[in-house]
C-alpha cells in the first residue's frame, strides 16, 4: 500500500507552523508595548530593533499567520 500526501496534512502542519509565528509576533509586540511604556529611550532602542530587516520579514510571518487564524 502506497502512501499518499493529503490536503489535509498540508493545512495541519501549516497550522502548527503559523501557530509558532503568532508566538514570535506576540512576544515582538508585547516587547513593543513594554518599551513603549518605559520611555523616550527604551522606545527608540525598539525602533531600532524593528527597523532590521529580519524582524521585519518576521513581522510579516506574523500577519500572514495572523490571518490564516483568523
């Protein structure tokens, strides 16, 4: 018997994946909350640290697993 690949292991691991990105996206925008509330200088450090492009690539990983939740 041959095992085939399925619709719906593709939408399982998919999900599990975007479930990992939401994650990194909540700990990213809790970081953003906190160092807005600490101030003018904690602010601006973050600014920096969303200003690389690899939290900007996962920030998009973020919303598209945002959505896919949705």
């Amino acid at each position: 018997m041959m095992y085939r690949w399925q619709y719906t292991n593709t939408l399982s691991i998919l999900h599990r994946a975007t479930g990992c990105a939401l994650t990194v996206g909540l700990l990213l925008f809790v970081y953003w909350l906190v160092a807005a509330a600490s101030g003018a200088e904690a602010y601006a450090s973050a600014q920096q640290v969303f200003a690389h492009p690899l939290t900007r690539i996962a920030l998009v990983g973020f919303s598209f697993a945002f959505f896919y939740h949705l």
